[in-house]
C-alpha cells in the first residue's frame, strides 16, 4: 500500500441521543468533540440522528399502512362506473 493515501481507521463512538444509545467502532470519521467511553479512554464522538435504537424498522414500532383502504378508495374514484 502507498503510504499517506488513506485516512487513519480509528476508534469512534457513534452516538444517538434521542435513543440513548451509542457503540463504539472503528472508522475514518473525524470529530471535535469527545467523550469518555466505558473502558476509561477518551474517543471522538459523532452524534447521528437514527441507529438501530431509534429506527422504526429494527424496534417494530413502524406504522402499518392501510393498504385496503387506500385500493377501495382508488376504486370508488376510477374503478367502472
């Protein structure tokens, strides 16, 4: 590998706080901000705004949609007259 051509892969911690969640991984995001993990060493911290924690797909909050519904009500409107 060429030396300097990649950004440095370091340690990080992606943080949702509207879920109160956060993990620590390793990537190439850089960040001001830092924060004290639980292992007692400091690493960058970035602040997403979904995670596993808060998205509606992975907690089963999701909202049904109403399918039937909405078919009669394309029928009533161009279904044969």
């Amino acid at each position: 590998m060429q030396k300097n051509l990649h950004p440095a892969y370091r340690p990080i911690v992606f943080r949702d706080p509207s879920a109160g969640f956060a993990f620590l991984t390793r990537s190439t995001m850089t960040s001001d901000r830092t924060i004290e993990w639980e292992d007692g060493n400091v690493y960058p911290v970035v602040d997403v705004d979904v995670s596993s924690a808060s998205h509606p797909f992975y907690t089963g909050r999701g909202r049904i949609l109403d399918t039937a519904g909405r078919v009669e009500r394309f029928n009533q409107r161009y279904g044969r007259r």
